[in-house]
C-alpha cells in the first residue's frame, strides 16, 4: 500500500485540504450542543428573545459554514480519489503490457483483469472514503468528549467509561462476522459454481442420468449456506440492541450525575441538555468508523494485490536497442543445443534442442500433445528466453535483437485464433499500421479468407464482435492468418493454426503460402502429417527432445516415431489412394 | 414494468413468504414497539430534565421514578429489536434458500433447448444474484418501509402531542430535505450511468488487450493499446469525479436541512418556552425528534428504489421458476432393457428454429454391433443427430427408436442409460480426478476405475499428477490440457461399459498416436455394441461399418470407405484433398 500511496503525490495539497475542511465541519457541528445550552440557560431563563433570535442565527450559520466545509472537502477527497485510480489504472496498465508471456503464465490473465479493474474500483473509492472520514470520525467522538469535559469533569467520566464500552462492542461484533463473511461468500461461491456447472455439463449430466444427484448436492450446499448466512446474522443482530442498550443507560447515568451537579449549583439545566446531545452524537460515529474500517480493509487487501501485480519484474531484459543489421550467412535461423523449462516446471520442456534453417526455407515440426511444438516456436520471437542455449537469426543472437525488431520480422500466427472488436480493415492492420487496402485483400486471399470479407455487408469494413464471436471457428482462424501476412514477415509462423480448416483449404492455403515470397521462412507446427509433408525439412519431436530431422521420405525411413505418426493417420495402403 | 405484472410479481412473492406468515407477524409486531418505545425515550428524558430545574431546586424522587421507567423502557426495546433483527434474518435467508433449491430443481427438469438458448452467466445470475437481491430488496425494504412509516406517523403523533407549534415548523421543513435528496439523486444518477459506461468500455478494453496478451505482444501493439486505454481512462476520470462528488453531496445536505430544522425548533422551542408554553424538557425531547425526523424519509426514499429493483429482481427469478419443463416420461413409458443396438431413425424432421429448415427426411437404419460414421463439413447436422439420438431435443416429425421402440415411450433414463457418450466439449466437474472418472458409476471399485483410466490411456498422466487420483481438478479442468480432458472424458464412458456409445469429435484434442491405441481399446469393449462416431479426421472414421456423409441435414452418401472412394463423389474429395499439393 506505502508504495502506491505515491500516486496520491499529485494530489498532496487536496489530500490535505479535503481531511482539513472535514474537521473544520465536525468542529461547528461540536458547537451545536453548546450554543443550545446557551439558549436554555441564559435566553429561556431572563426570557431575552432578541438572544434567542441571535443564537438561533448562529446555529443556523455554523450549519451554512458546515456545509461549505463539507462541500469543499468533499471535492477535495473525490478529486485526489479519482486522479489517483486514473494515475494507478494507467500504470498498471503498462506494467502488465510490459510482463512477458512467463508471468502472464504464472499469474493468469483473468487475475491480472481483476487487479485492472475491481480491484483499482475499490482501492479508489477506499482512498475517498478514508480522505473524507479518518478523521472526521475519532474527531467527533472524542471531540465529545472533550466538550464534555468543559462543562463538567464528572459527567464527562462517564462518557470516558462508555467510549471504550461501545468501542469493544461495535469493534467486537466486527472483528468475529468479519471472517465469517468470508465463509459466508466461499459457500456462496460454491452455490455459483454447482449452478454454472450444471448448465455448462447439462447434457453430460442428462447423458448419465445424474440429476438426482446434482439436486441433491445442490440442496447440500444451498443449505449449508443459509446456516452460516443464520449465524453471521444472529450475530450481528445483537449490534443494534447492544449499542442501544449503553448508550441509554450511560444517558440515564447522566441524567442521575446531572441531576446532583445542578442540585449542588454547579452546572445548569441546559447544560445537562448538552451532555445528552454529545452521547447521543457519539454512537452514529461509532458506527460509520466501524463501516469505514471494513471498507479501508477491503480496500488495502485490494491495493497489496495490486501492489504484488507491480512487484513483477518481466523476466525477459531488453539487451540492446540499436537495429541490427542483417548479415548474409548461410544459415539463416540456428538453434544452438536450446533447453527450455517454464517458470516453476521441474522438468524442461525442450532439451538439447539444436538445428539450422536456411533463409526461404519451410520448416515442419510435428509431435504428440505435449511433446514441445509450441514452446519452441514461441523462442524464436523471444517471447521465452532459453534456459540453456543460443538462438541466433542472421547471425545474430536474438537477445540482441531490440524486442520491437525481432517481433516485427516474425510474424506468428497462435493456436488460439484471436481477433479483436472492430472492424476487418481495423485487425488486418495490427501486422501493418499503414496498411492499404490492396495489401489486405492481398494477404486475405492468401490465407484463403477474401471469400469470408467478400460474404461480409462492409467488406473490409464489417464488424468483428468482441473475440470474433460472428465468426466460426474456420473463419477466424484464416483472418489470423491474414493478419499475420500483412505485414510481410521474414519469418513466418504457423502454430497449429489451419486445425479448423479441412483439408481442401489447408492444402490450398500452403500453395499459396508457399507463392508469396521466396524469401520468407516458415514454421508450420501441426498434428496432420499431410500440412507438413512437403516441408524442406520436417522436426520430429517427442518429448521436449528432437528425435528426427529431415525430408518426409528420409524420416519415413529413418524415424521410428515420424512412422508412427504417419502410418496412424494413413494406414499403409493411404498413399495408393492419394 | 407494468403495475399489472408488479402486482403479480408481489403476489408469488407473498406465496413464497407465506410459509413464515408467523415470523413476518412477529417481526412487524416487534418493528411497532421498536419505534414505539424509541420515540418514548425522548419523552422520559424531557421529564427527566424538568425535574432538574436549578440548584436546590432538584426533584430526585422524580428523577429516581423516571430513571426507572426509562430502564425498562431501554431492556424491552433493546429485546424487540433483537427479535426482530433475528425474524427478519430467518425469514430472509430460508426464502432465499427455498427460491434457490426450487430454481435450481427446475433448471434440471427444462428441456435442453433453454439450456442452449440461453446464456450462461445469465441463469446463473438470476439463481445467485438476482435471488439475492430479491431477498435483501424486498424482505429487509419491506420491514424497513414498515418501521420508516411508523417512525414518522408516530413521532408526528409524540410531536402534536407536545406542543403543535413546534411540531408544524419540522413538518413544514422536513420536505426540503425531500427535496434536495431528490434533487441530487437525479444528478446523481446520470453521472452514474455515464461512469459506469464508460467503465464497461474500459473493462472490455482490458478485456481484449489484457487477456490477449500474447497477441497484443506477438504484434507490437502495446503502445497503441496504451493510447486506446488513456483515452477512455481520461473519460472516465471526468465522469468519477462528477459521480463522486455529486453522490457524497447527499450526506452534508440533509444533515444541513437537520440543522436547519433542528434550529427552527431550538428558535420556536425556547421564545414558546419563555412564554411558558413549554418546558425545558420537552424541548430536549423535542430537539431529539428533530434530530431523527428527516431520517426515516432518507431511508424510505431509498428503500423504494430498492424495492423496485428487487421487484425486477424477483421477477426474473419467477421466470426461470415458471420456465416450461420438459415433456414428462409417458405414464406408460417403458424401462429399456437388453438392448442389442438396433436403432432406427424413420422419416425423421427437425430443425432448432422453424425459419431455419435443417434435418428434413432422414432416414438410418442402425444392426446391433455397426460403427456408424458421420462426416461433413461444419453445421451440416451432425451434432444435431446426436441430439436427437440421446432426446435431448425431440424430432419435429417421424420418430427414433430403439429396439422398434419410439423412445418417446421409453423412459428417459433407461434410454440414456444405454448409451455411452463423450463430447468434443469436454465437460469436468470440480473435484478429484477420481471423482471425475466414476461419476456415471459412483460405485465402481479402484480396480475398475484404474482399469478404465489405463484402457483410455490416461493412467499415465494421472499417476504424474501431484496427488494421483485424487488431485484437484478445477472447474472445468483449467489445469488440464484438452487432450488430457478428453482422456479423461473417454475414462469416465469406458468405466460404464453402455451397449451403445456415441463419440462426437471425441479424440480431436488428442494426437493420433495415442488416439489409434485408445480406439483399439473401443474396439475391444464395444465388440457386438453399437456406436456412433463424428470426427473431422478422416483416419479416425475409415474403419468403421458404415460412414454417412452429410451435408445441409441431409445423407448424401453412405457406405464404407472404399465402397464410397469407389463412388468418387463428395467424400472421395474430402478424402484426396488431405494429399494435395
């Protein structure tokens, strides 16, 4: 929390005039009592009207004063509270944007959208709150008690008694539901997840006729939820009850203590009339400060969770940031004996990997599920670093690669086919910011997705919903494709990314590939043998190790592994038939 | 909403109350003398203080008596309140608990078409939060409401009962602070809306970009996603400052018409009391009353915007609860019992919305042991066979039956029973693996289950998990991969052992290797049942029996593999298209 407290840096002169202006409003509102004590005492008793008019004036300017003050503090507070979740929101923003694909990994992005959104929401309204009320509150209640002091020190002993007593009281009650709230919210929790559950598996559960069952689980917890929602509740129904109960007794006390103070001459009626005032103005603040306390605390588990989010460091360094040059080697792409492990996996997932690629080459990497397709081709544009190993590209090692350069000649096109809302033209020109529309179409028709812009009312210009959820999972993909095909990559890579397609579209979407450019090299990672049959070199893996390297036809003699595969998916007599 | 259906909704909320009629009796009863007795107190501590007149001049009888009766007053309103408190807490938390388990109840009993028609977060919703906010809104605004309207009307009585001067300057007040509250609350509210849109925009943004990060990276955009956040972020300052400040403007201004009232009262209270109309205790009592007068009027002014929502609320949950279930088993449904597998779709229509025609004259007929294959390209009606196959949906025209019966006459269960069935969307509960695994044979033994896990190639992976069967499993598998979901799926069907199984783009997650052992393993179970399979890949279906391809929600071929190459129509191009280039 410390650490995020700088934001508030900006806003030192409102953070210090919003809590300010609101003791200077608690302060008039302390005199009320006692300008009506004056009132009794001295206008009632010589019956001086033009004294009562005069008091009843200045009541009622304290109360304009207070308003004011009021006001102006709670701009103050809304001020410094709103820049400060613009100021954090901005920056937490980029921080994210700056994490690599490992801490994204470890953290999950749903979490990371949280802590962007609730998250800030409550630490914001947390720092209003807190600007306007911190000390307003323990202002008034021991304000009180000091007014009370001034008319009678042995009144005020009882407020000195009662404060405490109703602090254990409204603090207690707190301090136990508290937690329990938290259970309460976790079997709340679970009510939500058996409900969403049942609709997500609604035909898995009909399938084998499990309904009874999900009922009565249902029930199971429904119930379970209630009895703690009971308790929490029996609990904190005593707050109410309890608070009142010392409150009104203390004031009976004082009414008896009063009673013997104006006997003796010391005090006054109307000054009796004060004491009660003050107690009775006592509990409301109690009870705001015990509010305000919960929500402080929500607010600080908030910001430590924003605060962890800002403690990551991304795990990739940019080593340089001068353009490197392209050199004319032989070899174009090399992998220097690469192992790789994820952040926390105790295994590697890539070992000892080691191969070189020509510059126009078309590269296959096939292999089971799991066996490390996917992490080696997320090292070429260093979205990874590896663990053990060098990559370099035209001869360079891409750590020394600016990141901005080696992602602009790679252009990758990932397993999950993601597009974004907007229109055609506005995705298409993610690989390419200048874009024209002449190059779109081109790239378009290249991936086999001119007919999908073409069926659109808009062409270029159709919409694309948030995910491209108007889309099929065919389409979508093939717009990935595009995307990354705009903006001419040297490198280009294909992540599983034709799975949705059949094989007639596939099949034509490598020829095409294979036209645009001489001189770009390409990865096409796949399960089908087929897309990746006609590769100038094909990588075999099988668990996170290279168990084969060469053409289609010297693998299908050499590679165990390669035969397998291919043999799974074409029972021998296959090719008679192809 | 209607005043029509508002009183209707009110209605099925009375009957879901009805139950605790007694409860909300007693509570209304306590919420009475709650008020009663706090707007009493006052009272007594006035008498209290005209016994404490000056020096000597202390009548501490007096004093003593009254103390006394105030006491008792404070123990039996302190008790009333918690009995009431502690009625309201049960009434609200059992109905919530009642609307809950009967939602839920009917959500398993409807057809499975509102299950697809409608989305998931919004049931969902309407089950937790809605029912929520129905119970909070409406149990706790009612007793509010109850005890707001007593408040007033009897401290208005207390109030004329004192002195009707002074009781008429607070009613003539009071209203301003009605006014202002309303007055504010309406700026308010725009400002809310425009913030909380904003924000909806600033949210899906962090949507896209944060939970695309990747891409976002992959691309480069980082620095025009910052741009494109900035900008509505900039808004959205601008909208939160006014909805802020706007919103805590409320607090200041009614405590400002409280003083203002609690002024005029002092001022008439004390030029009444030199007249000697009234007494230095009943103006206390009376400065208490104007104290809390506006209070109730605050209260109940927000408690009406909560009982609308709460009535919205409500109604959406109703409408789930009334929601059509599905037809019921036939009273003279029979149970299904030795089943060979002959299944048999006789002229069968069907389509999801009538505008949209999909399955129209479709006719198979299935021998016990046949593997069955449907191919074709996407949206073709290939799922919807399965539909229809396990009831999930019912046929428009023409029938299914199994065994030469119309399943509409068998029972639901018993059919579904005798078919085995893994999806393309693989479907786990949160649990243990081993939960997972036997849930359609909840007494299966650790032997059974090992061996159905082994027989679907999934033991291995298992065994490395950090607790073996017992590990975890997040809703939905998170921590899985697909393929090892659909291993699991596979494990769960081959445990049950069905005469019947259908597999819809089961085995696509998995890579052919492991793919060709597991259906080596169906081979072997399902020798003489009969199955259904629909896969993409063609090397998944080229064994089976008979392969039906189909397209628009028609057959348009069918035969084996080699008899439909032979025919080298649509298939044969499918199949060859897997060799161009």
């Amino acid at each position: 929390m410390r650490s995020l407290l700088r934001y508030l840096g900006s806003y030192k002169k409102e953070s210090v005039l919003a809590p300010l202006f609101k003791l200077l409003e608690a302060l008039f509102e302390l005199f009320v009592p006692l300008v009506m004590a004056r009132i009794i005492d001295i206008g009632i008793k010589n019956g001086d009207i033009g004294y009562i008019l005069q008091m009843g004036g200045l009541l009622i300017l304290l109360g304009i004063i207070g308003l004011v003050c009021s006001l102006t503090a709670q701009y103050f507070a809304a001020k410094a509270a709103v820049g400060f979740g613009t100021a954090l929101r901005h920056d937490l923003f980029q921080h994210i944007q700056s994490l690599s694909y490992s801490e994204v990994d470890t953290v999950g992005t749903s979490t990371l959208i949280t802590r962007m959104t609730s998250d800030i929401n409550q630490v914001q309204s947390g720092v209003n709150l807190f600007l306007r009320l911190f000390m307003r509150s323990p202002f008034i209640v021991f304000g009180a008690m000091i007014m009370a002091f001034t008319i009678d020190w042995k009144a005020a002993m009882i407020f000195v008694i009662t404060i405490p007593a109703l602090s254990v009281v409204v603090f207690g009650i707190m301090l136990i539901s508290i937690p329990m709230y938290r259970k309460v919210q976790s079997r709340l929790d679970r009510v939500t997840q058996l409900t969403r559950e049942n609709l997500v598996g609604a035909r898995v559960i009909r399938a084998f006729n499990r309904q009874k069952d999900e009922r009565e689980n249902f029930t199971e917890a429904n119930a379970l939820l209630m009895k703690v929602q009971v308790f929490v509740g029996k609990i904190t129904a005593l707050l109410n009850p309890v608070t009142y109960i010392i409150i009104n007794v203390a004031i009976v006390v004082l009414l008896w203590v009063g009673a013997n103070q104006v006997n003796n001459g010391i005090i006054l009626q109307g000054a009796v009339v004060a004491l009660v005032n003050y107690m009775s103005q006592i509990l409301v603040e109690l009870v705001k400060l015990a509010n305000l306390i919960i929500n402080i605390t929500k607010s600080l588990a908030c910001a430590n969770r924003i605060q962890n989010v800002m403690e990551l460091k991304p795990s990739l360094t940019e080593y340089s940031t001068t353009e490197v040059k392209e050199t004319n080697s032989e070899t174009y792409i090399e992998f220097d004996h690469v192992t790789f492990a994820y952040q926390n996996a105790k295994e590697p997932s890539l070992t000892d990997i080691s191969f070189k690629v020509k510059k126009g080459q078309t590269i296959g990497i096939i292999g089971g599920t799991g066996s490390g397709k996917s992490s080696l081709i997320n090292l070429i544009p260093r979205f990874y670093d590896a663990t053990e190993g060098k990559i370099t590209v035209g001869g360079t090692d891409i750590k020394n690669y600016p990141l901005n350069q080696i992602r602009t000649m790679v252009g990758i096109v990932p397993q999950k086919a993601v597009l974004f809302k907007g229109t055609i033209a506005e995705n298409m020109r993610w690989g390419k910011k200048d874009a024209t529309e002449v190059e779109m179409m081109e790239a378009l028709r290249t991936a086999q997705a001119a007919e999908v812009v073409e069926g659109k009312e808009g062409r270029l210009n159709a919409d694309i919903l948030q995910g491209g959820k108007n889309l099929s999972g065919g389409q979508r993909q093939r717009l990935t494709i595009a995307r990354a095909l705009v903006k001419k990559p040297e490198i280009l890579i294909l992540d599983d990314s034709a799975s949705a397609l059949d094989y007639a579209t596939d099949a034509k979407l490598r020829k095409a590939i294979k036209q645009m450019d001489r001189n770009m090299t390409v990865f096409i990672v796949s399960q089908r043998s087929t897309t990746i049959q006609y590769a100038d070199q094909i990588i075999v893996l099988d668990d996170g190790k290279i168990v084969g390297i060469g053409t289609h036809e010297e693998l299908l003699r050499s590679c165990e592994v390669y035969q397998e595969i291919y043999y799974s998916q074409f029972p021998k007599e296959g090719r008679q038939n192809g | 909403m209607g005043k029509e259906k508002n009183k209707e909704v009110m209605l099925k909320v009375l009957r879901s109350i009805r139950p605790y009629w007694f409860l909300v009796v007693l509570s209304f009863v306590m919420a009475a003398v709650t008020v009663a007795l706090t707007l009493y107190v006052p009272i007594l501590i006035g008498y209290a203080v005209d016994e404490i007149v000056a020096a000597g001049n202390v009548n501490f009888p007096g004093v003593w008596a009254i103390i006394k009766q105030i006491v008792v007053v404070i123990v039996i309103t302190a008790l009333s309140q918690w009995l009431m408190n502690v009625c309201n807490n049960r009434i609200t938390f059992r109905v919530i608990k009642d609307i809950r388990t009967k939602a839920f109840h009917r959500l398993e009993n409807l057809p499975l078409k509102y299950v697809d028609s409608h989305q998931y977060g919004d049931v969902v919703s309407r089950i937790v939060s809605d029912v929520d906010q129905f119970s909070d809104g409406l149990l706790m605004g009612l007793t509010q409401l109850f005890s707001g309207v007593i408040t007033i009307i009897g401290t208005l009585a207390f109030m004329l009962y004192l002195n009707w001067i002074i009781a008429l300057v607070v009613v003539i007040i009071t209203p301003l602070s009605l006014f202002v509250a309303r007055f504010i609350a309406q700026r308010t509210y725009t400002m809310f809306h425009k913030q909380s849109e904003t924000r909806g925009k600033l949210t899906s943004l962090i949507d896209e970009m944060i939970g695309n990060q990747k891409v976002v990276q992959a691309f480069g955009y980082e620095d025009d996603a910052l741009k494109r956040f900035d900008k509505i972020n900039e808004t959205l300052g601008e909208f939160s400052l006014k909805a802020t400040f706007f919103s805590s403007i409320t607090n200041p201004a009614t405590r400002f018409v409280n003083g203002v009232v609690y002024a005029g009262v002092g001022i008439v209270g004390a030029i009444a009391a030199v007249n000697g109309v009234l007494t230095v205790g009943r103006l206390t009592s009376f400065l208490s009353y104007a104290n809390q007068y506006t209070k109730p009027f605050n209260e109940i002014s927000g408690v009406i915007t909560e009982l609308q929502n709460a009535l919205a609320s409500a109604a959406r949950v109703f409408e789930l609860m009334e929601e059509e279930p599905q037809i019921p088993d036939a009273e003279d449904a029979v149970v299904l019992a030795d089943v060979d597998g002959n299944v048999e779709m006789d002229h069968v229509y069907f389509s999801y919305t009538p505008e949209q025609k999909l399955i129209e004259d479709f006719n198979l007929n299935v021998k016990p042991g046949q593997r069955i294959a449907i191919v074709g390209p996407t949206g073709c009606g290939k799922s919807t066979i399965i539909n229809l196959l396990m009831r999930f949906y019912d046929v428009d025209d023409g029938c299914v039956k199994v065994e030469g019966e119309d399943i509409r006459h068998i029972t639901r269960e018993s059919l579904r029973d005798n078919y085995g069935m893994v999806l393309q969307e693989t479907w786990l509960k949160s649990g243990t693996i081993r939960e997972n695994i036997i849930y359609g044979k909840p007494d299966a033994s650790e032997e059974e289950m090992i061996l159905a896990s082994k027989a679907a190639h999934a033991h291995s992976f298992i065994k490395r998990l950090p607790q073996g069967y017992d590990t975890v499993i997040t809703e939905d598998g998170g921590n899985l991969s697909q393929g090892q979901k659909q291993l699991l799926c596979i494990a769960r069907v081959m445990l049950c052992l069905p005469p019947m199984l259908i597999l819809d783009e089961a085995t696509s997650s998995i890579d052919t290797r492991t793919e060709i052992r597991i259906q080596k393993a169906f081979a072997k179970m399902m020798q003489g049942r009969t199955s259904f399979i629909v896969a993409h890949r063609l090397s998944t279906i080229k064994e089976a029996d008979v392969i039906l391809v189909m397209n628009n929600g028609n057959i348009i071929e069918q035969g084996t593999h080699e008899e439909l190459l032979a025919q080298n129509g649509f298939y044969a191009n499918l199949y060859n298209s897997q060799f161009a280039l």
